[in-house]
C-alpha cells in the first residue's frame, strides 16, 4: 500500500472527518534532508472533524501523530498539518 493512502485510511478511521486532503509533496523537497527519489516523504494534510472541536491546534496534531505514528516512524519525514473542526475558518 502506498504510504499516502495509509495515511488516508488511518484517519479515515481515526476521526471520521468531514473532509480529508492528504497531498504528496516530496517533489518540492528535492535536495532537502529526508527526500527520497520515489516520493512518499513529504505531506500535507487538510482535515475537518468533529474530533477536533474543543482541543488545542497543538492536541490535533498529537492527535493525528498519534494515529500516524508508524508512518513518521518510518518513510514519512514531514507532515504539515491543517486541521479543523466543523465550522471553523
């Protein structure tokens, strides 16, 4: 399984969100530390979930790390994060 749709699938289940992104862009890391010639190292995701309503920016994003945990331990280096609960600009 390709590393972007195990991320997809892990917070499909994780936090049922009403939206989900999740964008591959280790192409625009070429050169930098933790890129890889096949891609797959670099992402960014845009979640909206009711998960996330009341917590911190910062308790999202363990939230999220927590759920991708065997990912960033292994071919995933950087994960921005975006994420929201429903209703929020």
């Amino acid at each position: 399984m390709r590393t972007q749709d195990a991320i997809i699938e892990k917070l499909r289940e994780a936090f049922s969100p009403e939206s989900l992104e999740v964008v591959d862009e280790s192409h625009l890391h070429e050169g930098h530390m933790g890129h890889q010639p096949s891609g797959e190292t670099h992402f960014r995701v845009y979640i909206v979930s009711q998960a996330f309503a009341g917590k911190s920016r910062v308790d999202r994003h363990r939230l999220i790390n927590a759920a991708l945990a065997a990912e960033l331990a292994g071919s995933v280096h950087a994960l921005a994060l975006h994420a929201k609960a429903p209703g929020e600009a």
